[in-house]
C-alpha cells in the first residue's frame, strides 16, 4: 500500500510527459510582415537579367536575423528553395547559407517565369532530420519581386 502512491505519481507523470511534444510552426513572411519574435527577413532582389534567349532570370538575396528575443535558437538552420511551375513542382534544394555581421544570407538566381508559385522556406529545428519539428518560414518570392 505504501508503494501505490508513488507509483501512482510515476505513473501520471509519465503520461503528462508523454502528451508533450516538440511544436511546429509555420509562418508566412510579407513585406508588410518580414518576421515575428524571433526572426526576421529582409529580403532584396540584387539582379535581374536576360541571357540570350532565355527569358528573365532574378537574384534574390535573404538575410535572416535573430530577434532580441531569440536567445535560445535552435541549433540546424537552412534554407529551401521551392520550385513551382503553377500547381506542378519541379524541383527543390537547400541553398548555402553564409554567416556574417548582416546575419544568416542566402542567396540565389530563379528564372522569373517560376516565380509565381515558387516559396523560400527557413527552417530552425532540433537537428537535421527534424524536418517537422521547429520554426518554418516562408514566402512566395512574386511577393519580392518589383513588377517591370
């Protein structure tokens, strides 16, 4: 009988921890919402030019800061590029990061015409298989891109 409280406690304890788990978000950057608390984008495009015969292409450049309320960031970061040609995908890929004084820079060239429906996402996770537990990003990059 003196043994049935505690494990009692034990018992609850584990199904409270057991009910808890990591949180996913996913927030949508603008230009009228460029973060939140914890990050925020700013979000250039550097370049746009037209190689013969094939149509327009646009450099983007992301840079990513911590906000002042960020003190604990989470430790893997990267960056995707998500290709769309409409409601077809064609192709994604994590895009190099640099480090520097401006923050966590991306950088990279879409030819305009997929622009439309394609996304840049940032992820923040526990690590790099946590693909669905942490901090996710995005945007469309039409809503970056000035029209001609």
């Amino acid at each position: 009988m003196k043994l049935l409280a505690p494990f009692l406690v034990l018992v609850c304890s584990l199904v409270f921890v057991s009910q808890t788990h990591a949180e996913n978000t996913s927030t949508r950057v603008t230009r009228k919402k460029p973060g939140d608390h914890l990050w925020s984008f700013t979000v250039k495009v550097t370049d746009r030019f037209q190689p013969a015969g094939d149509g327009e292409y646009v450099r983007f450049q992301v840079t990513v800061n911590p906000t002042a309320a960020n003190t604990h960031p989470l430790p893997h970061r990267v960056g995707t590029l998500k290709v769309y040609n409409d409601k077809e995908f064609v192709s994604s890929c994590e895009l190099k990061m640099t480090e520097g004084r401006e923050g966590l820079t991306f950088t990279f060239l879409i030819a305009e015409k997929y622009a439309e429906k394609s996304t840049f996402v940032f992820s923040e996770t526990t690590d790099a298989d946590a693909e669905l537990c942490g901090c996710h990003y995005w945007f469309y990059l039409k809503d970056f891109v000035e029209a001609k």
